[in-house]
C-alpha cells in the first residue's frame, strides 16, 4: 500500500493516477476531498500540520488497512515574497505544512513500517534551495529543512530497514507555479544544466526508483533534476 | 482484573513482540519493574524506541484507542514513563483516563 499526501492535485494527483495504475493500494489525503475512478483508492481529508488529525488518519488506515510500505510526502505550499514583504503568518503557515507536516507523517508512518521491518519514504524538495532562488526565502528554507530530514532519517530508521529519500523537482506545469510570472520562470530554467521545465514523468522516474526493492542500499539521498546540485 | 492489570498485560504483548525479533542477550526483561531508561537501563535505546512503538498499537488494539506514548509531557515529566513497564502503565493509564473525561 503506498500513502501519497497532497493527493488532489498536481503531482500528488499524478502520482496516485501512477501507482494506482500499477495496481497498487493507494491512500491519499489532503485538505479537500478528492476522488479517483478505476483505482483502488480512499481519501482523508487532513491538515498534515495537526497532530491529533494525522494520528487519527494512521490509526483508521491501520485497522482498515494492509501494511503500509510506501510514503510519498508530496503535500507542500508555495510563497514567493520578498523578505521584507514576508507576514510571519505565512512563514508559520509554511512552516507548519511544509516541515512538520513532512515530519508528522514520516514519524507515523515509520511507526508502522518499523514494525513491519520494511519501508521507503520518498520526501519532496525543490531546486528553491540549492538555487537559493531570491523571493523564495522561506519556501527554499523549509525544503533545506526537509533535505535534512531526509537525511537524519534515513540513519535513524535504517535499522528498520526503512529507507528515506527525496526528490527535488524543478518547476513544473502545475498550479503550484502559476502565478510565478514567465520572466521569473526562464531565469530558473536558464540555470539548471538541462533549461527546460519539468514533467510528471522526470518525478515519477525518481520516485520509481526510490521505492523499487533493488534500492535498498540508497538511503539519505536528494536527486535535484534538471541538472541542479 | 484491574485497568491496570490489563494495561500491563497489554504492554507485556508488546515485550513478547519485540523480543521475537532479538537475540536473547538483546532482549526485554518480562519483569514489571527491569531498568528500561537511563543509567542502569537493562536494554538498549533502539529497542526501547521499538518497544514504546508497539506498546501504542497493542494498546490501541487492546483498548480501542489511540494514544501517543512520546508525547511532550512524557519527556518533561521528571521520572520518565518509560523506566520501566510498571511506570509504562501507570502512564498509559493516566492518559487513557484524561482521554476519557
């Protein structure tokens, strides 16, 4: 069974559509319903950011649910704003979906999958901070925060047999960059060593490759894609 | 039976399970009151942090609810909860009754 969070849309949306059609079990969760046809899929309306709604999630998910082997953390919000023009409100709100969203959902799924002695978890990160793109400061941060994540857990689950990776994308077509003005865009793409944007199909390769039981030995790691280090 | 005692036999399910996986000079003492956390503790951190795991979902299979052993009080409090399977249990009880009420 693969849990995918930010499932409603974008590459969340993908990604159940993906692995759904790879006959896997698919749960997905994000703030709004969402429903997908012709798939074995069921859906959780929960803000990843409280506590108490995502135990509750896991909880259900256990009593109804096969063992969990696969999280795709893919939940994320975006800002862009200068600094300066930054309310602390949004760097909380980012903060709170971005990093301990990502957290919460890691520490409860690892839970299960500790004891079930197999797991791969598949965070996402962006090209925002290796890039330190400017007007994306608090949004590159929280993803440098979830690279350390990744990293910090990929040591302290490996005993469980859990591996913990990400994925870094670069823009891609989806409502996530659609009030980023083109200018902004191209100056982006004109710095990654491959200019060009994104497809669901580059952050599938990845997340293939992340969860195959070959890659047991790949823990900790960041593939940023486009060429970006 | 007491709460109690059921707790503690629910938390003695999660000893048993933990040990199926460890080598006997690894494992939990079956012992309500065995050193589990800090200086003379009889077991090792890892498998303390797997035993407080299952101990949530042997709780929540054999009470019916959800409760998180690691919670912020837990690591405040100033005898941990998790220095033995008798102070496991007087925890464990303590938040199934403020879940109650």
């Amino acid at each position: 069974m693969v849990l995918i969070t930010g499932a409603r849309k974008g590459i969340g949306k993908c990604l159940v559509e993906h692995y759904g059609a790879k006959g896997f079990d698919v749960i997905g969760c994000s703030r709004q319903p969402a429903a997908f046809e012709g798939i074995q899929y069921e859906h959780f309306c929960v803000d990843i950011a409280n506590e108490s709604a995502v135990q509750q999630m896991f909880s259900e998910i256990r009593k109804k649910h096969g063992p969990l082997a696969i999280l795709l953390n893919n939940a994320g919000i975006a800002s862009t704003n200068h600094v300066l023009l930054t309310p602390l409100q949004a760097v909380q709100n980012l903060m709170n979906t971005n990093v301990v969203g990502n957290f919460l959902l890691c520490r409860e799924a690892a839970k299960i999958m500790a004891r079930q002695k197999y797991g791969r978890i598949v965070n996402f990160a962006s090209i925002a901070t290796p890039l330190r793109l400017e007007g994306e400061a608090i949004y590159a941060a929280s993803k440098a925060a979830v690279i350390s994540l990744t990293q910090v857990m990929a040591r302290e689950f490996a005993c469980f047999n859990i591996t913990v990776n990400a994925v870094g994308p670069t823009p891609i077509q989806t409502d996530f960059i659609k009030d980023v003005p083109e200018s902004k865009i191209k100056k982006i793409l004109e710095r990654q060593a491959i200019p060009r944007l994104g497809e669901f199909a580059d952050i599938l390769n990845v997340v293939d490759f992340f969860i195959r039981p070959e890659s047991s030995f790949i823990t900790g790691q960041t593939i940023f894609l486009g060429g970006v280090s | 039976m007491t709460e109690l005692a059921q707790i503690t036999e629910s938390l003695l399910k999660a000893v048993d399970e933990v040990n199926q996986g460890l080598p006997a000079n690894k494992r939990v003492p079956r012992e309500q009151h065995a050193v589990l956390f800090g200086m003379h503790a009889e077991v090792d951190s890892l498998v303390l942090i797997n035993l407080v795991i299952v101990a949530e979902r042997t709780i929540e299979s054999d009470f019916g609810r959800t409760i998180s052993l690691a919670d912020e009080r837990a690591l405040l409090e100033e005898k941990s909860p998790f220095r033995s399977i008798s102070s496991m249990a007087d925890y464990v009880a303590k938040l199934l009754r403020e879940e109650s009420n």
